[in-house]
C-alpha cells in the first residue's frame, strides 16, 4: 500500500470513528430527552391528581426514587404506567392497560410481577379516589423504607394521615400474655406516651377490643363505649396488623376533632395498616423484640440533654458475641464534632459512621458496659477523630451506660485551649505537676507544672524512670522504694512524700500516685499528680518553732511568778 494510499485509509478510518462518536452521544440525549420527557408527563399527571404545583410534584417524585432507591426514569415510568425508554433505535414500548388506576403496590414492586409482601385491598374496598390512590402508594412506599418502628409512625403521621387531618399516630404490639406494649408514636404528648407504655390485658381498651376481634374498629364522638382511650381524640380507629394468618398488633390513628369515617378512608386507612404490618415484620429484630427502637416519650427526654447522645443496639455474631452497634436514635447534637446530619445516623452501624471509636478504646468500653451493666466514664483525652474523611485532633471525654437491651452512650467536646489554659492555672497556682506512665510503650508524658517542679527545660522531655532515683535525697530513697513496692503490692493508689536535690536545694514533694489495671490485671497505666510542699513545711516549721518559743515563754514567766 503506498503512502497516498495508507493516508487515505486512515482518514476513513478516522471519518468512521467520528461518525460512530457522535451517533452515540446523538443517541445519548434522545434517549435523555425521552426520559425527561416521561418524567415531566409523571409531573403533570401528579400535579393534576394532587392539585399541586410541578415542582411539589417532581418533590414527590424524587422521594419516590429515594424510597425504593430506582432512578428517577423508572418510578416516572411505574406512575405512567409504562416502560423505560430503550434503546435509540427501538420503537417506543405500547403502554399497558391502566385498568383501575394505580395499584396500591406500583410504587414498590421491582417489576409487573405483584410483591408476595405488599399490602392487597379487601376485595369489597371500594375504588380510592386518584389523590388517595397517589398518597395511598407515596406512603406505602415510604414505610416500607424506614428502618425502626419509629420511622413508620413519623412518617404514617407526617405523610399517611396528613390528608385526613388526623393528630397522632399509635402502634402497640400484643405480648403473649395478652398486655399491649408501645412500639411508638408520632404527635402524641410525652407525658401521656410515657403513662401508656404498657397497657395491661385486664385493661379494657379499643386497642385490645381491635386484636381480640381481628376487624377494624371506628369510634366517633358520638359512638357509646366503655373504654379507656389513650390520649385525647373526639375520633379514632383501631386498625388490625396482621402476619400469617395472626393478629400481633394495632394501629391506631387519632384526631382531635369529631369526623365520620367514608367508606373510601376506611379503605385507604386499611390498606395502610397492611403496609405497616409488613413493614414491621420484615424487620431483622423482630423475632427478639419489635420494640428495638426508643419509644417517644424517650426521644423526647433524650432531645433534652444538652450532651450528644445515641441510643444503641448491639449487632452480634453467630456466637453472640457483640461485633457492632446499630443506632437507633440520635439526639439532635449527635453528629457534633463529626459534622454528621443526626438523621443520617440513625439505622447505620456505629463503625460505619464512627470507625475511629475502636481505635481510642471506645468500642471496647462500650462493650464491656454491654456485658457487665457498669456504667463507665472517661475524663477528658485528646482523640482523633475522621470529619469528612480528614483527621481531626479534638478533646472530647466519653460515657455510656446500659438500657434494657442496649446502650445509652453519650460525649462531650472540650476546647482544648481554654482547658489547657484553666489546667495552667491551676498547677501554677498549686505548685502541682502532671506526669503520666504507659507501660505497655514505655512512654513518659510531663504537663508544664511538672517540668517546674523538677526545675527543667520542657525541650530535654520528661526524665526517664531510671533517672527519677537520682534526683532523690540518699536519706529518702529507701522509703521511697518502699513505698512503691507497697504500691504495687497493693494495686491500690498511694501518696509518698520524698525530697528531691535541685541546683537551688531541697525540694520537699508530695506525690498521689494512681495505677490502672486491664481485664486481665495487668498493670497498663501510672498517674502521678505532684505537688512540691516545700514552702507549706517550711511554714509548717516556722509555725512549729513559734509555739514552742511561746510555750517556753510561758513556763519561764511562770517560774519566775512562782519564786518572787
């Protein structure tokens, strides 16, 4: 092939590659443009159903995607009744009969196929208006996401219940002795959540009447009853949450305000109770305990405390042993220092969101409280701690303490600065020193007072072990290694008093001496707080010296009354 040829060839060659680049990216935003364009008629058709505004429409329907975690094309698709646009080249698909609507499931089947788990209508319901089928499928959705029992009443009463102006939401799950427990609520008051937690089975109730009967109940203002309500309500319905055949709970919706129940919110409200009842029995911990989540008047007593707090379950291994935590409430100041939303915390696993925690000890302390039911606190330490994926130096200090089945655990940040500054003062103030012993790495950490003490530069570091004993007057040195021979002897703290030779002489120190052991008794940690009392015994002396010149005094001047 000549020259003139082969530049022929490759000009072609590369002609064909830009034609072949381009038809791609051409096929790229048709196939773009008609997927924008199923999602805006979805919006239109939202926007009309629900006599809101597109963009409270595109709203619903990113929530929609967020919920069952499917791009935003294919729930547009599952609302148009429709496919997903394929390829470029193949003929749009002809979309499937819309029959009665929407189906109470569209929203959370992955495919045309019904979800052996999604709710069914009674088949006497009657047909939901569209604005009730849409919220009826937004909130089936949306409860089949949440993680705890307590995401399903805050989003029943924010999202389910909403249209029917209802004020509160209530589940109760059925114990075995026929008592009805909280599993949560949303919008009822603390006080009365917390009166309500267990309602024993002698206690007449609707709630109980609803799981005895296995049928819905509807109460008006007007109904004649002989039951206890939980909390104030002019109306209410107790609304069956069945499994297998079995009743184990209720759900209970309150308004505060008289309202006749059509026969289209008796079908939307149990159809919603269906999709609870699923929701709720899918969950890991059911078969241990439904109730895995705080109840609300805990949340709120929780919201309360000014430190950061979250509530943990324990995740364990085959052999029971305790290998993460699940959270499963933060407070509003949980995701201080490490700049964390707290709703994002909750549902995640603590290494997850906190992987430094096993590193500074944490994870173990909270463990070991897990298994002993101790309560346990650490004083404030410098940690290092990932924000954002960067290492941060922050001082924090550290408790927990068990509850029920799980773990309170909490933490406080500390301005590092200002209690370095407050800690200077007080060791300047009080002539005391700091010094601190790993045994495990050998390590000697001094605090300024302690360099002060010992009259010496911070730049030649702590002195070591071996030349502590040096520094010591020859006439203490004996009781001072007797002393720490008793100290370790004992495992107990101890204070020692010794003298130390400096340039400007004699220094007199008393020292609090505290050693720490680990589970398995080994010696791990020294603390040593130092004070020099030199001054205070010489005053000590002086005063000493003074009361017995004055005693002295007055036996001469006795002596001498006595002779004249």
């Amino acid at each position: 092939m000549t020259p003139a040829e082969r530049a022929e060839s490759d000009a072609a060659l590369s002609w064909a590659a830009r034609v072949q680049r381009l038809e791609t990216e051409l096929a790229g935003l048709r196939r773009a443009m008609r997927g924008r364009a199923l999602i805006e008629q979805a919006k239109g058709l939202l926007a009309g159903t629900l006599d809101c505004t597109p963009d409270a429409a595109f709203e619903h329907l990113s929530r929609l995607s967020q919920h069952e975690n499917r791009r935003l094309v294919e729930v547009a698709a599952r609302i148009m009744g429709t496919a997903v646009p394929a390829g470029l080249d193949e003929p749009d698909p002809e979309p499937e009969p819309a029959g009665e609507g929407f189906a109470s499931t569209v929203y959370v089947n992955a495919s045309g196929e019904p979800d052996a788990l999604a709710p069914a209508a009674p088949a006497d319901a009657p047909a939901l208006p569209a604005e009730a089928r849409v919220r009826l499928q937004i909130v089936t959705s949306a409860v089949a996401s949440a993680q705890t029992v307590a995401e399903i009443a805050e989003r029943l009463l924010a999202e389910g219940v909403e249209s029917l102006e209802a004020d509160a939401v209530l589940i109760y799950i059925a114990e075995p002795d026929g008592a009805l427990r909280m599993a949560s609520c949303a919008g009822l008051p603390a006080q009365v959540a917390s009166d309500w937690q267990r309602i024993p089975s002698a206690v007449p109730t609707v709630l109980g009447e609803a799981i005895a009967s296995g049928s819905p109940l509807w109460f008006t203002a007007r109904d004649e009853h002989g039951y206890l309500l939980v909390g104030d309500g002019a109306a209410r319905a107790a609304l069956p949450l069945r499994h297998a055949g079995r009743t184990f709970g209720v759900l209970e919706p309150i308004w505060a305000l008289p309202r006749e129940f059509s026969p289209e919110d008796r079908a939307y409200l149990e159809a919603l109770a269906a999709a609870v009842a699923t929701r709720i029995w899918q969950f890991d911990r059911l078969a241990v305990d439904v109730l895995a989540a705080p109840g609300h008047w805990l949340q709120s007593a929780l919201d309360t405390v000014a430190a950061p707090t979250l509530l943990l379950s324990p995740v364990r291994d085959e052999d029971g042993a305790v290998i993460d935590f699940s959270i499963d409430f933060a407070s509003s100041q949980a995701g201080q220092p490490y700049d964390q939303e707290p709703a994002e915390l909750v549902g995640a696993r603590l290494l997850d969101v906190r992987p430094t925690l096993a590193v500074a000890g944490v994870f173990d302390a909270y463990r070991q409280v897990l298994l002993t039911g101790t309560p346990w606190r650490r004083s404030a330490q410098t940690e290092t701690i990932l924000v954002r994926g960067k290492p941060r130096q922050v001082l924090i200090s550290h408790a927990a303490a068990r509850l029920g089945d799980g773990l309170l655990a909490s933490w406080q940040v500390h301005d590092a600065e200002a209690e370095l500054a407050r800690a200077a003062v007080v060791e300047d103030l009080g002539k005391l020193g700091y010094a601190e012993w790993e045994i495990g790495s050998g390590q000697l950490r001094w605090s300024a007072g302690m360099y002060r003490i010992f009259d010496r530069s911070p730049s030649r570091g702590p002195l070591s072990l071996d030349e502590i004993p040096a520094q010591v007057l020859p006439e203490d040195l004996p009781d001072l290694e007797r002393e720490l021979r008793a100290l370790i002897a004992e495992r107990s703290p101890a204070e020692i008093q010794f003298r130390i030779a400096l340039r400007g002489g004699a220094r007199a120190l008393r020292v609090l001496i505290r050693p720490t052991y680990d589970a398995a008794g080994e010696l791990t940690l020294v603390h040593a707080v130092a004070q020099d009392v030199t001054e205070l015994r010489l005053r000590a002396d002086s005063a000493r010296r003074d009361q017995q010149v004055a005693a002295m005094r007055r036996v001469h001047k006795g002596g001498r009354t006595s002779g004249s």
